[in-house]
C-alpha cells in the first residue's frame, strides 16, 4: 500500500513538473516569434543595452549618498584624523 501512494506521490510530482516546462516552453516560444520581427530585436536591444532612438531622451535615476556615510568618509579621511583615531 505505502509503495502505491508513493508512486501517486511521485507521478503527480512529474505531472507538475512536465506542466510547469510546458508553460515555460510557450513562453520561450513567444518570445522566439517576437524576436522575429524587427520591432522585438529593437525592443530588445533596448532594453538590454538602454539604448533610445534619434531623437528621443532618457532619463537616468542615480541613488543619492546617504549624508551620514559621507561625513564619515571625510572625517576618518586625512593625518590628524588618523592621529586622532588613534588615541580613542
């Protein structure tokens, strides 16, 4: 009896398994048709590369320094602070 419900266990496992590469492989495949026409190279290339057509502008968002990490890079920067460091 303990080997049937394992078996059970396993061929649903498999089931699983088989339906979740089934849905992989449909997507791959509708990428593989988009990259198949000339706009999906493009929107790729951009999107890998970020590249923008002639004409058009991009916007880069650069993250900002926290305050705090950069007062004490000046501070633990330099002779006296070395020195001063040195005898806390």
């Amino acid at each position: 009896m303990n080997k049937m419900e394992e078996t059970r266990k396993n061929r649903e496992t498999v089931e699983q398994k088989i339906k979740e590469l089934e849905e992989s492989k449909e997507k791959l495949d509708l990428k593989i048709l988009k990259l198949n026409t000339e706009r999906g190279v493009e929107e790729n290339i951009r999107e890998k590369f970020g590249l923008a057509k002639e004409g058009e502008n991009m916007i880069l968002v650069v993250e900002e320094i926290e305050p705090e990490i950069v007062e004490k890079k000046i501070e633990s920067s330099g002779f006296w602070s070395f020195l001063r460091n040195l005898f806390k």
